[in-house]
C-alpha cells in the first residue's frame, strides 16, 4: 500500500506523514528488514500459527515491536509508529506471497 494510504487510515498529519514516508521509503536496512521477516514468518510463525490470520495477527505483534523500536529511533509519534506497524505487517505478508508464488507454496489450511 502506498503511504498515502496508511497516513489517511490513520488521520496522519502532513508532517507525520512525511515521516512514515521516511521510515517506509529511505529507512537504511529497510529491505533486509522485510526479508529477514519474510523469512522469519515463513519458517518459524508459519508453524506454529497454521491458520494464515492467526499468523498474520502473530506477526503483526513482531511488527509492532519493530515499529517502536525504529519509531523511538527517529522519535516518530505513536500513530506514526502505529501506522510504520501496519506497513511493515502488509509488506511482510506481500513478499511472503511472492516468495510462495515463486516456490508453488501451496497452503495447507
């Protein structure tokens, strides 16, 4: 999703916005970030939460911690955080897919 779209979800400021578009878009590590998450719901999260949601939902509480850890960093507001959150759940999932679809991952649920 594009940034716009988490900065109207969440009623962002203009300058709050422009600060997620930092964390989302100039963030150094960011794509190793999503990679290494990628891999991390897929191997272990994926195990232990079966159902797609529930490991979505699991993963969206890494997310979270992840979310504050960077948002204190750059000492971004909490719905700043909240919304860097959310992002990082969506972008997670969608490399996920890619790498399913790539692999012919069909799930067993």
């Amino acid at each position: 999703m594009p940034v716009k779209f988490y900065g109207a979800f969440f009623g962002l400021r203009p300058e709050e916005e422009k600060h997620l578009a930092t964390l989302l878009e100039h963030h150094e590590g960011f794509d190793n970030m999503i990679g290494s998450s990628a891999r991390m719901w897929r191997e272990d999260f994926r195990k232990r939460y079966p159902d797609e949601l529930e490991c979505r939902l699991m993963f969206m509480r890494k997310a979270v911690l992840i979310a504050v850890r960077e948002g204190i960093k750059s000492r971004a507001s909490g719905m700043v955080i909240v919304a860097f959150a959310l992002a990082v759940t969506d972008r997670v999932e969608q490399r996920v897919r890619q790498l399913d679809f790539e692999e012919g991952y069909v799930s067993h649920v």
